[in-house]
C-alpha cells in the first residue's frame, strides 16, 4: 500500500513538472511574442511592467500577471537548460551562482519589506516603486526556485541544507507569495510541492516522493534490477523443472 501511494505522488509531481513546464512554456511564450510588438524594446527585461497607477486593482493584476508569464517562460527556459544536463558537477556549478544570486536578492527584498505593512497596500502598489520592485523579485525568484529545486534536487539541497538563514527565506518567500493574487493555482501548486521538498510543510506527507533526485532513481534502478534477477531465477526454476520432467519420461519411455 505505501508502494503504491508513494508511486501515485511521484507520478503526480511528474506529471506536475511536466505539465506545468509545458503548459507555462507554451502559454508564456506565446504571450512573450504577442505583448513584444505592444512593449518597447527593453520592456520585457525590466521588473516593472508599464502600467498606470490610476487602473484598478484587478487591471493592475491581469497587467502583472502578463508581466509575470514572461519573466516563466525565461526561468522556465533556464531550469530546462539545466536540466539537460547529465553531470552532477555540470549541474552544480550552474545552479550555484543562480542560487547565490538568488538568496541576496531575496535578503535585501526582505530588508525593504520588513517596515512595510504588505496587507494595507494596494494588491499591486504602484504608488511605491520600491515596495513594488521589492515585492516583485520575490514574486519572481520564489517561482524560479521551485523550478530549480523540484527538478535539479540534489544541487538544489546540497546549497540548501543546514542553511538557517537561507531556509528562513524560502519558508518567508512563500509565504509572501501565496498572499499575492499574482500567483495563480499552478503556482500555487508548486510552492505548496516546494514546501513538501524543503521540508517546511506545516503538514509533511510521509509519501512524497521527488521522482528527479539520484536517491529515488537509483532506488528505481534497484528495484528494476531485483525484478530482473527474480525474474531470471522464476526462468531458471520452470526450466529446471521442464529438464527434470522430461527425463522422467524419458526414463518411462525406457
């Protein structure tokens, strides 16, 4: 039973990974062309989107939300070219100065948002571009980290682990983000599979299982491989016992 619920979530996060990547990909560059004819040149590298702060709240979401599927599409691009690696040391030494990058960016987010009151601001608040380009890398970079850590774990852990500080960010990050209406149910999703990776889940599921680290493959391959000897030695058996029949008949015979 715990076999086959321990199959059911690593088949899950797969399909998840697989179908989040696909679909993000597909969608998100698919927006990335159509809004790079309305956007300046450069508008589709920089963090803040152009938007006017006298549209609504829910204006000012759908913009983001735009703003966001092309910064997915690029991560998503990045992770996947990672990915394709089959060195473990290739993979690192990629990861690394990303993950680097990563948490400095989230820290000094965090010292910009720390005096802020987040829940008395507008969902967007272009009012204050600070609080906003803030709020905005951690938006941005969380969701590249679920990327990074669902499918190149073992890297991912190895920077991770044992990391007071780097952890408080992760667990303060998420947060942040699943209190933002810029994340939509696949990111959510994700976070809440990040959670489960890193180990900061409220609730940690005794069967989740990550499909891409070396830990769970290599126990597939170990696996595979004692199918195979059984079924070698089933083999053997039924022919040793084919062998021995026929030279009982062949005695009767006699």
């Amino acid at each position: 039973m715990f076999e086959k619920k321990s199959f059911k979530l690593a088949t899950t996060l797969v399909t998840f990974c697989a179908c989040a990547f696909s679909t993000l990909c597909g969608a998100d560059n698919q927006m990335v062309d159509h809004l790079s004819q309305k956007l300046p040149l450069d508008a589709a590298h920089i963090n803040i989107p152009l938007v006017e702060a006298s549209l609504s709240d829910e204006k000012l979401i759908q913009s983001y939300r735009k703003h966001f599927a092309i910064k997915r599409a690029e991560q998503i691009a990045a992770a996947d070219r990672i990915f394709e690696k089959p060195q473990y040391e290739k993979r690192y030494n990629l990861v690394k100065p990303l993950l680097d990058e990563m948490f400095r960016t989230l820290r000094s987010s965090q010292r910009t948002l720390d005096s802020v009151d987040i829940q008395s601001l507008r969902p967007v608040p272009v009012e204050e571009p600070d609080v906003l380009d803030a709020l905005l890398r951690v938006w941005e970079n969380m969701a590249f980290f679920g990327d990074l850590i669902l499918r190149l774990p073992d890297q991912v852990h190895t920077l991770l682990d044992g990391h007071t500080v780097r952890l408080g960010l992760v667990r303060w990050g998420i947060e942040l983000c699943m209190s933002s209406p810029i994340y939509e149910e696949i990111h959510r999703e994700q976070l809440e599979l990040v959670l489960q990776e890193t180990g900061l889940a409220e609730q940690q599921d005794p069967n989740y299982i990550n499909p891409f680290s070396e830990a769970y493959i290599q126990e597939q391959q170990r696996k595979k491989l004692e199918e195979q000897n059984r079924q070698e030695q089933y083999m053997k058996k039924v022919l040793r016992k084919q062998r021995m029949r026929n030279r009982k008949l062949q005695r009767t015979e006699l």
